[in-house]
C-alpha cells in the first residue's frame, strides 16, 4: 500500500480560498486594535485569574493544584453554524433516549438484531437493577447530555463521543466565560455574543419542576466525588449556578425510602440529586463497583419516586464506544429521520466483516468495545496479535478520526494553530431539548478520542454570535408558593461545619505560632538574654514547644538564647511547623470553597500565599523572620476582618468562629498558665509576658497608669468580656455558639462553657482578695491547666455531638456522679 502525504488540518479562521472567514473578521479587528503583545499579557492575566479564583490549589505546588487555562482568543461559531449544531445534538440526544428506553424496557432492539447482544450486556454500564421487564421507564432516562466534536477536512462536524453518565464541563465553560469578560471586556462590546445564562435558568427551571408536584419547596442537591476530586471544582461552580446544595455521598442517608442530606438541624428531605458520580458508584447495596462510596438504598429510593435521579443510574450504556456503529441505522428506525449528526467512521469487531475492512486499511484506533478506554494504534502486521489472538473480537471496536481542524492560540505573545475538539452540551426541560449557546474547546497538540475531559490543558471560550432580531426567550416562571423566612443556622452538612470548625482552629494556631516566635525574637535577637527575661524565654519556650517547634520544650536556662534560633529557623523550613499549618488550611480553605464568598476566597488565598512564601525565603536570620511573622499575622486579621464583614451569621460563620474561639480560649489558658509559673518576687515578668502574647499592653498602658500588679493584669486577659483578646470573651462567644445549635433540652455543652466562664471569673476574683496578689498569681498555673483541659475537652465535646454524631460521653462510676466531657482537642 502506498504511502500518501498526510493532509492539512482544515484551519477554523480561514475559508478554503485563503481569506478569514466572516465571523473571525470582527474579532481579529478588535484584536488589532490592542496593540503588539497584548494578547501575550492578557493570556499571563487569565492563568493568574484562574489561580486566584481557585481552579489551582490555594497554594502552589499544592497536591490539588489544576493547571486549568483558557486561551484569550476565543473559538467563534457564526448563528447559522450554531443552529445546525443545536438541531443535531437536540436529535442525538432524542436518539440515545430512545435507545437506552428499550434496552431497559422490552429490549426489542436486542431481540431484533438491530443491537449486539454483547454491546449490552457485557458493558459494565448496564445496570440490571435499573430495567423494568417489558416496559420502557416512565421517566426520560437523559436530563443533561454533552456531545464531544471535531471539525473534519470537508468542513463537517462529527461526533467523537457522546456523554450521558455525569458530562464535565459546563461549570468550566460558565467560568472560562466569566473570567475572559473580565480579562478581555472590549472584545465583548465589540461582539454580539449570546449570553450562557439563559442556558442556565432552564437548567435551574427544569430540576424544580421535576420534584414530586407535592413538595412546595423542593430541595435539590448536586452529588460530587469529594474535595479530593479534581472535578470538585466544577462541582461546586456548576451548584452555584443550579442554586444545588452541594453534597458528598456521606452527607445523605435513605431513612424508610427517602433520601435525606444530614443537617446539623437534623435530616433534611432531598426530592432531587443531580449526580456527577457514575451511576455503578451510586449504591453500595446494589452496585458492586461502589465500594465504599455511594448512599444505601439510594437505587430504591430512586424506583419508588421518593427521588429524582439523574442522569438515571446506567445512562452511561450509552456511551459505549461501540453503539456509535448502530446509530446511523437506528435513528431512522426509531426517529423517523436520518442522523444529522453523525459519528466519526465506527466500526464493531465482532462484525466479520468489520474484522476484514480493518485488516486491509491503515489508520484505524481500537479500543474497547464498552469499556470508552482510550484508543490504541493498532499497525496492520500486529492485528493478528492484538485482536485476532483473542477469543474475543466483539470486546473491540475500531474509530477512524478525521484530520482535527485548527484554532488559533495565543503563544507567547504570538499566534500558532493547535487541534481542537468542541464539547457542546444541553439539558432536557422535559418538554425540549436545549442546547448552551457556548460550550467547552479543548485545545491540544494531540487530542484523544478515549476518556473524560482532562484536568489540565489550554480551553477555550466558545462564542456564538447572536442572530440580529433574534429574540431570546428564557423559561416560563416556575410558580411556588411563598416560602418561610429562615434565619437559623441552616441546613449546614455535619461535614462543612467540622472543616470549618478546624479552619479556624488551624487559622488561629498560625495566628498564635506567628505571636510566640515574635515575643521570642525580642528577648534573642541580642544574643544575650538579660536575667529579668530568662524566666519569660523559659515560659515561651514551653508555649513554643505546645506550638509544634520541636525541641523548644527541652530547652532551659542560659542554652535558651543558643538554641532557639536555630529550632524557630528550622520551623520555618519546608515540613515545618509553620508550613505544614499553611498548608492544612490551603487544604481546609478548599474543602470550604462553596461556602466562602469571593473576597473571603481571596483574601485567605492571596495572603496565605504571601505569607508561606516569606517563611520559607527567611532562612535563619531572625530579622527576616521577624518580618515574615507580620506577614502571617495580616494574613490572621485579614481573615478575620472579612469573615466578620462578608459572612452572614449562619451556620458556616458560626462554625468557623467557634474554631477560632476554643482555639484562642485553649492558648490563652496555656500561655498565661506557663507565664505565671515562676516565684512570686519574678511575677512581674510573667506579668509582663502574659499581656504581650494577649496583645492587651496598650489597653493596660492606657487604664492603669501606674506600675503593673497582678489582679488588674490578669483581669484582662482572663475576666475581662470587652477584650477580644481575653479568655472571658472567648467563652462567652463559645456559649453564644454552642446555645444556637443546641437542640431541644440538651445544654451539657453551652454549660460547660458557661461553667468555664465562671471558673475564669473566679480566678481573677480571687486574686484581687488575696493577701499577697503575687502568691496568689503564682499559684494559678495548676487551675488554668485544668482550664486548658476543660476546654480541650469541650472541643472534643463539640466534635462528638456535631461532626462524629455520636452522644456526649459520660464518666462511669458512682451513682450519683456527673456527666464530664472528655479527650482532648
């Protein structure tokens, strides 16, 4: 066989006669207009776009990081172009509906020969417990579909593969859209491009209308892998979009038959799921493939209509490789009409003469036959290895792809063409069919037909020009009664609210690792530690060593001002402890993404940035660590300052304080404990160092102008409930918090925390009716440790009855004997 030159990809800017094409003409005026290398720097503002929103990790180089990109010159599809796109996907979509209806109803289409029996019943996708015996389903099996398309040499589009299991893409092309008018705005005013949000609002429309018409307030939730996913971040865009609730597998449960999300305010009824989660994932009692994941009798639930499914579980047969082979002759048989839009070349090798046809041509990929794996080149002298040594032939299917077209993207600050494939998606009103004016372009020098839309890689925006006098109609109003007003907590997953619990924890441990490496800074940056101070580097020795900086515990006496340098600097390394606690709340911040606004997002991500980056540049020099400490210290307030600005006080905020609070509750009683544990006659010191890490030395300075004694001190950073910085406000703010969630009579907890808050108020009264206001402080360290265990036990507390779900424990032993609470934060 002779061998032919391999043929020029059809460019998408240029028409077959060398000039540009229409609709690029606009776009490439506005272009011109810039200026030279504006393109390239818009290109670095659209990465740093997508890093500061939150499609790479909050940190970089962090395990979840997405090198998502987008290129700035967007892929334009004129109004025509697009109109045929939409009939042919709206009719692909009618097609594969009614095919998987049989082939999980009567099966004609099997019985008749029309479908290989293998096609079906070998494909893992086929879910047995979803078919109803001779009838078709009473429900559409498709809500949401999404077609992947490559251009060929003649200028027609043909389909690469179809998605109807869970189509990634649709937040991410919302996204790409949003951020390039941000980036680009004079592109927009210089085009008519159809908005994406009418798309949208049918989407939102049609999963309200598809809940039992009894439910008045139908609740919809969106089920995504998890955090951990790198889809997640699509999922949480796409549930902002939809107005979902965002869950995981653990947040919902099947209680007689219905489906619940699991609410801090107690179960919550879900009547539809959206899932992005393949439907052999979806129930461990059914599926054998769900492992671990999925929710127990959710398959049941969904038969009996206690809940609305979709996609269906088992509309993932559809994508089977092999079924592209059949469709072309069953769209006339089940539609009535030829298929508009037609597949790449497919063949089914458990055909003869299919097995014939591909032995004696070149350029053939095969791959499985249901499985969707990606493509293998199979070279004519290894087919009777790779295919025909198997026993099994009708595991294959074979794909001959057209030469991929070419887009123009932006490369340093010039042009080059790269392949494209068009992923274009729509969703199902139950009525109509509705195809996004828009879609996701995938941009690669070699683009696989195989597998699911990848995490990292170059996009682009898709425009669709508007048709001038074109009307846009969104959906009819969805009429639903008035609904009540609610300003509790909210139905906030016990999940969410123990990650942001432990956000603030993690935030506020920087915070005060940030304030102990200060204070010792001041008293060794000379090299020489006077004797008044020796006491305090002593107690903040063991505050550092409570704080992670391992060795810092076994440091005393005149060694302390040698020794400390060097494990501070070494705290500050790569692995250290400082690092180490950026990095738990990098992974907190993006675990809670969904529940923080844009500015709180931002502010945690930016500065966290900043401040991790100077911890590492600093070395061992305590100057520099000296600053980077301020850094880390912003990036505390700033957080602090948008969540009280920009979250309302909900269940997410709540939540979120009450980390911070029993975290700075517990430092608080640990720091002043080890600061007063020296003689009497050096209490001043103690004194001195406990104001200092209790940022109250200006408050003290400007009430008493006088020398420093024990009760007023003390006073204030214990007993005091207008200091923030005091132990009283935290425990006050603490049983605030715990008495909103509290539920029904049970007030072993916000007692706990008053009774706490007492016992500091004690302490101080005690003081100021000593004899000897010196002794008496010198003698406290033993009460603010059992302080400091109460408190870790009360977070402990909280964790049982609010995150594990489990009953506060209880002390056995007498008759008679309290309930405590118990183990240690």
């Amino acid at each position: 066989m002779a061998d032919h030159p391999a043929p020029l990809p059809l460019d998408e800017m240029v028409d077959g006669r060398g000039g540009v094409r229409p609709h690029w003409r606009m776009l490439l005026g506005i272009l011109g207009g810039m200026g030279e290398g504006v393109l390239g720097e818009r290109a670095r503002r659209l990465d740093r776009a997508f890093e500061d929103e939150g499609m790479a990790g909050v940190l970089p180089g962090a395990k979840r990081e997405v090198a998502w990109r987008c290129d700035p010159l967007p892929l334009v599809l004129p109004a025509e172009e697009f109109a045929t796109l939409e009939a042919g996907i709206a009719q692909r979509a009618r097609l594969l509906e009614a095919v998987l209806a049989d082939l999980y109803g009567p099966q004609r289409l099997v019985a008749e020969g029309a479908i290989p029996p293998e096609v079906v019943f070998a494909n893992p996708a086929f879910l047995r417990p979803c078919r109803q015996e001779g009838a078709a389903p009473t429900q559409p099996m498709l809500h949401v579909y999404a077609v992947d398309l490559l251009r060929g040499l003649d200028g027609a589009w043909r389909v690469l593969a179809d998605r109807t299991t869970a189509p990634a893409g649709p937040g991410l092309a919302r996204e790409n859209r949003r951020l390039l008018a941000r980036v680009m705005p004079e592109a927009f005013r210089g085009a008519q491009v159809r908005s994406m949000r009418p798309f949208f609002d049918v989407w939102q429309d049609a999963l309200q209308r598809l809940a039992p018409p009894e439910r008045g307030d139908p609740a919809v939730a969106l089920l995504t892998r998890g955090t951990h996913h790198p889809r997640w971040f699509e999922d949480m865009l796409l549930s902002r979009e939809l107005s979902c609730a965002l869950v995981e597998s653990g947040d919902l449960t099947v209680r007689g038959g219905v489906l619940y999300l699991k609410t801090l305010q107690g179960l919550q009824r879900v009547d539809v799921l959206l899932s992005r989660v393949e439907g052999t994932s979806l129930d461990p009692l059914e599926c054998a493939e769900a492992g671990t994941f999925g929710v127990p009798g959710l398959l049941d639930a969904a038969r009996h209509g206690a809940v609305r499914v979709l996609n269906v579980p088992g509309a993932g047969l559809a994508e089977a490789p092999a079924l592209a082979a059949f469709l072309d002759a069953l769209a006339p048989r089940l539609l009535g009409e030829a298929l508009l839009l037609p597949s790449v070349e497919t063949l089914w090798l458990g055909d003869p003469a299919a097995r014939s046809r591909i032995a004696q041509e070149s350029g053939w990929l095969v791959r499985g036959a249901t499985d969707g794996a990606a493509p293998t080149p199979v070279p004519l002298d290894a087919w009777a290895h790779a295919i025909g040594a198997e026993a099994r032939p009708a595991a294959y299917a074979a794909t001959r792809l057209p030469v991929a077209s070419v887009v123009p993207c932006v490369v340093g600050d010039g042009l080059e063409p790269r392949p494209l494939m068009l992923r274009m998606f729509a969703v199902f009103d139950g009525t109509a069919w509705h195809v996004m004016p828009g879609g996701l372009a995938r941009i690669g020098e070699a683009l696989s037909i195989g597998g699911a839309l990848p995490t990292q890689g170059l996009s682009k925006d898709v425009w669709v020009l508007a048709d001038e006098g074109a009307d846009i109609i969104g959906p009819a109003a969805l009429q639903l009664p008035p609904l009540p007003i609610r300003r509790q907590p909210g139905a906030l997953p016990s999940r969410v609210a123990d990650n942001l619990f432990w956000l603030g924890r993690y935030t506020e441990r920087l915070e005060r690792a940030a304030r102990l490496v200060r204070a010792t800074q001041a008293r060794i940056s000379r090299g020489v530690v006077l004797p008044r101070e020796a006491a305090e580097v002593a107690a903040l020795a063991r505050c550092l060593g409570q704080a992670g900086f391992t060795g810092a515990e076994e440091v005393a006496g005149s060694s302390a001002a040698q020794a400390l340098p060097g494990i501070i600097a070494a705290a500050m390394r790569e692995g250290g402890a400082l690092p180490a606690l950026a990095d738990r709340i990098a992974t907190l911040t993006a675990m809670v993404r969904d529940r923080l606004t844009a500015d709180m997002h931002a502010t945690f991500t930016l500065t966290l940035r900043t401040a991790r980056a100077e911890m590492l540049a600093a070395g061992s020099g305590l100057d520099a660590i000296g600053r980077a400490m301020i850094s880390v210290l912003r990036f505390a307030t700033a957080v602090a300052g948008v969540a009280a600005e920009s979250m309302v006080r909900g269940g997410a905020w709540l939540f979120l304080d009450l980390g911070r609070r029993m975290e700075r509750a517990q430092a608080i009683a640990s720091e002043v404990q080890f600061a007063l544990d020296q003689p009497p006659a050096r209490i001043e010191g103690g004194l001195r160092l406990t104001l200092e890490l209790c940022d109250s030395v200006i408050t003290y300075r400007s009430r008493y102008l006088t020398i420093l004694q024990p009760a007023p001190a003390l006073d204030l950073v214990l007993a005091d409930p207008s200091n923030p910085r005091a132990l009283a406000f935290q425990l006050e703010a603490i049983s605030r918090s715990l008495s909103e969630v509290a539920t029904g009579d049970d007030r072993a907890l916000p007692d706990e925390a008053a009774s706490l808050l007492a016992e500091a108020e004690a302490i101080v009264a005690d003081v100021i009716r000593a004899p000897d206001q010196a002794f008496a402080a010198a003698g406290l360290p033993p009460r603010l440790e059992a302080m400091a265990n109460r408190i870790a036990a009360l977070s402990d507390g909280v964790t049982r009855q609010y995150f594990a779900l489990l009953p506060v424990a209880q002390t056995l032993g007498l008759e008679g004997a309290e309930p405590a609470l118990k183990g240690a934060a």
